[in-house]
DNA sequence: TCGCATTTGTACGTATGTATC
DNA sequence: GGATACATACGTACAAATGCG
C-alpha cells in the first residue's frame, strides 16, 4: 500500500535532487502541483509537508515554495537518517568484533523494555566508510522481535534486512547525542588516540507498535561525523 | 492571530505535562478530543501533528494515541530548541567576552549571505546554567536585521528579544553538530582542560522570509550538554 | 498609498480505506 | 466478523501575506 501524497512527495524531491529548480529556487505553485499531478490541494500540501520536514523546501505564505539549500558535503540529516548504508550505499563496510546470544541483564533489560533474562543478540562492530572508519558501535537486539541473526546478516545492514526481508515497519528512533573521551580499544579501531573526542549516540529504535527492538551505541570519529538538523519553527 | 490547532496542541501538551495520563499513557480518541474542543476532526489531527512533531506522543492506527515517555533528564530537545533560556529559564546566567560592531568579511558575509562590509554584531559570551559553565558561544547578528543590540541585552536571551521586541519571526535553524578538542580558551573558560571533548554546533538561524539573521558556533561542555533528537519514520 | 490578483494558511465537511481489538 | 479508531483523499470556503500595478 503507497499513498498518493508520499508518491508526489518521493517525485517532487526527485526533481530537486536531479536539478530541476537549481536555477530558480522557486517551486511551482500548488494548484500547477495539483494539475500536474491530478489530485486534491489537501494531497499537494501533505507531500509538500513531508518535504518541509526533511529539510529540503520552505514555504511562505503568499509567495511561494521554495528550495533549502543547506546541505553540508558529507553531514548526515538526523532527519532521515535510517542507517549508515542507506546513506552511503557501498561505501560502507563493516567489521564484526564480537557476536553473541546473551540472556538480557538488568541494564539491558531497563533500556530493551524487556524482561530480564529475555534472549538478546549483542553485536560489536567498526564500520568503515570509504575504507577509512567512521563508527564504533555496540548493539543489543531483542531476539522476541528480531528472531535471526547471523555473522553474515549484520556484516551488512541490519535496518535494510528488518525492513525488507522482515517486513517489520521501523515507527521511532530516540537518539541521545552528546560528547565524551575515546577509551584505548575504540581508539585503536578508529585510527584516533584514547581520550580524544568522540561524538557519541545512544539509540532506542522501535516498530510502529512502539515495541523497542534494538539500543545500541555508537562511538563516532569525531573528524568524519557530522550531523545536520535543520529545524522548523512554528 | 492564534490559530485553532495551536491552541488545541498546546492545551493537550499542558495536559500531558501536568501528568493527566500518567496512569494511562494512552490519549482520548479523536473522536473524544473532537467533541472536547469543538473542532473538527482535521484541526483535531494537525494538532496531534504537532505533539507528534515534538516527540511526545504517537499513534496506532486502529488502537490509539499513547504519551512517548522518552525524555533524558536535562537533555536538549532539538525538537524545540528556541534558546537556552526557552528551556531552563532563570536557571540561565551569561558572561560577555566580547561585544563590538564590525563590518563583515568574506567568511562572514558567506555565513550570513550578506555583502562583505555589511555591519555585523560580534559576540563572544560564556553561558552558564545552575552557575556552572554550559556553552562557550560565538556570535555574528546582522545588523542590518538586528538593528540594535547592546551589552545588557546580550547578557540576557537575545532570542527572546528578537521575538518579543523585535516582533520578528524565526523560521528556521539550520544546526550542524560534530565534536572537537577545546582550545586553550574555551577549556579555561569552561573548567575543563585543552583538548577535551566538546560537543560543538554551528547554526544558521533564519526568519520565516528565509533571510539570515545569525550564525554562530556553541562550544559545548562535553560533560553537561546532552541533545535528543526524537526520529519519526515515515 | 491603495487596491487587486496571486499564493499559501486555516478550518470545515464527507467518504472510504485499513489496522487493531 | 463486527466495532472501533486512525489514515488517506476528495471537496469547499475564507483568511492572511505577498507582490505588482
């Protein structure tokens, strides 16, 4: 099931990502949107909201829609970002460090929103970006809702196989962000030396159900990371 | 002019904070909140919309509404950044460093896409919360928006003067994050040593018409400042 | 300065689809 | 399977901001 205003939303930002509107900057209007896609001014306004939200166009009241340009070569939009390889396609690459079944402790248990003892899959893996590393990053899947994993499976992209071959449909992602120092081992992985920066995420993904089925924490290269939000006011 | 949906969201979101559905977490229908306010049901939803946008609550379809309990305790909500102040209010103290008047150079002039030579306001300050230093901040207000800024108000929200005096309005914050070592400066000024961890951010601030009104960088203190970025999927 | 056309924003109504319970 | 509740999609009318003559 596809929905009208997230096919026009997914064709709009089609032209302004293959240059359609580089000249201008200036959208056309609602009711060309409307003509040119054939559906109702509510449709129209919908997929423009989804775009706003993203970041790539802004409206103004009485004059028009247009472009955002903001884009910061190489920074990664909090907005949608739904992994590393979506973004960065090939470009990534991962090492698995560690792989296990583990019984979910207390800690674990507290932030899977699980009981205690529920099996887990605790991954450790370096992920490289164009060969050079990018992240360090320890996860903990809930194995109630992601029953399959394997060596193989999460060398690649575990959100790419939860959603496609799983089917499960990925709701919310809370993410806190924040600084602090590289211990000795995440400093080797990364090429850095201990106790420099890192910037830090911890992530609390859940289905749209609102089940959590994955935290884990991500341990970046302060000198490759860079994260964009770009914020409405309203 | 106040619109309808505002006034909704801000009453269920008053609602929500003042714990009306800790017991439950879960929400009155539409349906209920429509016979409530006296709206109609696509006022109901955009207002919902909002609270969605903000991070504190998500729908199921067919089931409901439910509170998303995902608030870290002192933690910046990107969501709805609009200041220091904003969030914690009196509990917020400043230090100027530098203020002067200056014509902008080319780096300047990039940032804010002005003319070199325009009239920039130059701010250095060191923001405190509970009297403890939070952000080493570099500010650059174009004066040809901002007309007048003075020491005094500089030492309190400059946001809230832009807003409440200025009678101007802030439509978007283009926010980059990464983190970085501290300088000499930044690490005396805000009790940590040079080369530790800062949570750094560089924003472009822009009124509703998209004019640039400010660029700055927030030196972070790595141990005091956490951000959540709320993600829906969609 | 004023007025009008254009364009987006707000608000209402209705019908139908789809997921949950 | 039926009732409930949210999601999508169509329509209309008027308000408010912008831009041009």
């Amino acid at each position: 099931m596809i929905s009208k205003y997230k096919t026009v939303a997914d064709s709009i930002e089609n032209d302004i990502q293959s240059g359609v509107y580089n000249d201008v900057d200036k959208l056309p209007t609602e009711d060309d949107l409307i003509s040119t896609f054939q559906v109702s001014r509510n449709t129209i306004r919908k997929a423009i909201e989804i775009l706003v939200k993203k970041g790539l166009v802004f409206s103004i009241q009485g004059s028009g829609l247009f472009v955002r340009r903001s884009s910061c070569e190489g920074c990664v939009n909090l907005e949608n970002f739904h992994g590393l390889t979506a973004i960065f396609k090939d470009n990534v690459s991962s090492k698995v460090i560690d792989f296990q079944q583990i019984p979910a402790n207390e800690w674990v248990a507290s932030k899977l929103n699980c009981s205690v003892g529920t099996p887990i899959y605790y991954i450790e893996r370096v992920r490289y970006l164009n060969k050079k590393p990018y992240v360090y990053e320890y996860s903990y899947y809930n194995k109630e809702i992601i029953p399959y994993l394997s060596k193989e499976l999460i060398a690649g992209s575990i959100y790419h196989y939860i959603q496609e071959d799983l089917r499960l449909q990925i709701g919310y992602v809370d993410r806190i962000i924040f600084a602090d120092k590289l211990t000795s081992k995440q400093a080797i992985a990364l090429d850095l030396n201990e106790g420099d920066p890192a910037l830090v995420t911890h992530n609390l993904a859940m289905l749209k159900s609102g089940v959590v089925f994955d935290y884990s924490i991500d341990i970046h290269h302060y000198k490759e990371t860079k994260f964009l939000k770009l914020a409405n006011f309203f």
